[in-house]
C-alpha cells in the first residue's frame, strides 16, 4: 500500500489483541469467530502491522465460499 496513509480509529477486543500477538509469533493463522465477531476488524489489524513494516508491502484477499 505505498503511498497510502491509514490506520485504525478503534482498539481491538481482547481476543483480537492475543490472536494478532499469536500470529504474529508464527507469521500465519486461522480464526473462527461467530458472526459479528470481529473478523473484519481483525483483518484490518493484521494489515495495519503488515502495512508498518512493510511499507512498500502488498495485501492479497482471498474469499471462499
């Protein structure tokens, strides 16, 4: 995302905070959460720390159904 200036207006819920430090130990992961959850913030958090330090960095989002 060169070029672009962003970043997260709210703090992430607790389960959002230990499985982005999890993630982050390993570099990958998978979340389950129900609906309403979170899931999207949490998506936007693991691109924010990948955005800082990778500033020249790239996001690819895969859906699947």
């Amino acid at each position: 995302m060169a070029g672009t200036n962003w970043s997260l207006k709210s703090k992430p819920r607790a389960w959002q905070s230990t499985a982005l430090e999890r993630c982050l130990e390993h570099n990958k992961g998978v979340v389950s959460v129900v609906t309403g959850g979170g899931k999207t913030m949490f998506a936007f958090l693991c691109m924010d720390v990948f955005a800082r330090e990778h500033p020249d960095g790239r996001f690819i989002i895969l859906f699947q159904q």
